[in-house]
C-alpha cells in the first residue's frame, strides 16, 4: 500500500529483468501474523526445488572440493529488518538439516530441532547477530527476537518489542542523521576535502536548537489551556487566556507539521537520496 507498494512492485520490475534471478513476494504479516512462525513453511515449498539445486559448498579433510554453491537465497524485507532475520533464521536451518544429512550426521528423519542443546545454541546465534545487526542500523535489538530464540513470541518479548519500536520512532527521527553520516564517513561514500566547506555548517532549523523550544511552548499551551479553561466559566479573562494558549499550541503544531522535516536529524555528508 501506498509508497511500500510502489517501491514493492518497482523492485520486482527490476527483478524480473535480471537473468538467473528468481523473485519471490511473500507477506510476512498476512501468512504468519505476530506469532505463526511455523507458517513460513509455505515460503520454503515455493522455494525448496531452488534451494536444493543451489547446493553448498563442501570440502574433504584432503583438501578435495565434493560439492560448490551455486547461488544464494537473499531476504529482504520491505520496511525493516527484523522479519528478514526471522525468515533468514528459519532458511538456515533448513540448509543446516540439509547438510548435515547428507554427510551422515543426521538420519532422513532427523532434525537438529530434535537436539535440545544444539538447536538452542543454532538459535542463540541467530538471534544474537539479529540483535547486532539491528544495533547497528535501527539503534535497538531486534523485534520479533523471541521467534528466533524460542519459536514463539513471549509477553516479555512483546513489551520489549513495543519499547524498542517506540526507542526507533525517537531515534529515526532525531538520531538517526549522525549514524548515517558515520556510515556515510567509515564505508568511503563520503570522502574529505581539506579545502572544502564543512559539511556540519547549520542552514536552517537545527533539530537540536529548536525542538526542544517548540516541545516547550506545545506543552505550556496546551497546560496553560487546560488549567484556564476549567475556570473560564466563571472568568472573562480566564477563558480569553485558554483561547490564546489553544492558539500558540495550535500554531506550534501547525508549524511543527508543515516543517516536520527540518526538525528531524538529516544526513550531512552526504544528504538524502
């Protein structure tokens, strides 16, 4: 819907132009909701005859490569990173049963879910890199991080989701400039120039210097509002007062959305695509 399904159906466009690739939509919310996680069995049916012909790589202790790769199976989802390392997780998996059968570790039958301890530690790890992947990008461990660690989510892990998602809104919005920029710096996208202007010069609204002055008169007005408008049935003054402290907070939002952009932290270096 709206911007994500014009860039979904964008991406697959240009998919579908490029030989030797096969594209696959799958939504995650619709077929697995917030807790069926098993339900990403009907992605690996639709996928399985590739994921099986791709092979991996395999070499004897004398140094004799049996078996080669022939391709990779990437995740990617639309809005976030969370889901892939859920579906990454479970596609890995998979593959580890698949390997370990074929060099006789395990049986047909068998699984390493049927190994408490070494399954635990297969989804410790995942869950692990999920988080330090997600420190990295989003600024918080990873959502829907129970679903790796132990196939299911917890009402524990529900708080802590709803508690990183809102720590992401805040630093998305304020934050989230600077990390770009040391992204930016660090990866060679953006490279120094000794006689150039500095790129942190300030043009304009700076988040830091004015938001906290129009979060200030938002909660003084609408404070001042609420407190003069109980009395204004018996005051004139009183509730000429509410309608000026309802107009300055008014006009603190109104500005606050026409120029939302401004107050949010923006990539200097080398700005927004």
């Amino acid at each position: 819907h709206g911007g994500e399904g014009e860039l979904s159906a964008a991406y697959a466009a240009e998919m579908q132009k490029l030989p030797n690739v096969r594209y696959i939509s799958f939504d995650f919310h619709r077929v697995c909701g917030s807790s069926n996680f098993e339900n990403l069995e009907i992605l690996y049916e639709q996928i399985s005859e590739d994921f099986e012909k791709q092979g991996y790589f395999l070499i004897d202790v004398g140094g004799k490569i049996l078996e080669e790769q022939k391709g990779i199976i990437r995740s990617n989802c639309i809005d976030c990173l969370d889901r892939t390392n859920v579906t990454q997780s479970f596609l890995a998996q998979k593959s580890l049963d698949h390997q370990l059968r074929q060099i006789g570790v395990l049986t047909s039958s068998e699984c390493i879910s049927m190994f408490d301890e070494d399954y635990r530690k297969f989804r410790t790890l995942w869950a692990e890199q999920g988080d330090d992947i997600s420190l990295e990008y989003a600024g918080t461990h990873a959502l829907k991080g129970d679903l790796v660690r132990y196939g299911r989510q917890t009402l524990a892990g529900a708080i802590k989701d709803g508690m990183s998602a809102l720590s992401r809104y805040y630093l998305n919005n304020f934050h989230d400039g600077i990390r770009q920029d040391a992204i930016d710096l660090v990866s060679g996208h953006y490279t120094v120039n000794r006689n150039g202007l500095s790129p942190f010069q300030l043009n304009g609204f700076d988040s830091l210097s004015y938001l906290p002055i129009a979060s200030a008169l938002l909660v003084g007005g609408l404070t001042m509002t609420t407190l003069t408008l109980s009395q204004a049935g018996r005051n004139s003054q009183q509730f000429l007062t509410s309608v000026v402290c309802a107009g300055v907070a008014a006009g603190v939002m109104a500005m606050v959305k026409v120029n939302g952009r401004e107050f949010c932290s923006r990539p200097r270096l080398c700005g927004l695509l």
